[in-house]
C-alpha cells in the first residue's frame, strides 16, 4: 500500500540519485583529463 506522497518522494529520490551519478562521471572524466 503506497501513498501518492510517498510515490513523489520515490520519484525524487531517483531524480537526485541519477544526478550525483551524472556529476560523479563527469568529475572522473575531469580527473582523468588533468592525469594526462
């Protein structure tokens, strides 16, 4: 049994997670560009 609050929060959730990974692959990306 869900709440429709809860569902959001779910949703957010996975919207912020998909966004820290994003940003972490960008930041190795960086790291390995200054290595070279």
């Amino acid at each position: 049994m869900t709440t429709p609050g809860s569902k959001k929060e779910n949703a957010d959730l996975k919207e912020g997670v998909v966004c820290l990974i994003t940003i972490w692959h960008y930041f190795l990306k960086e790291n390995q560009k200054r290595r070279r």
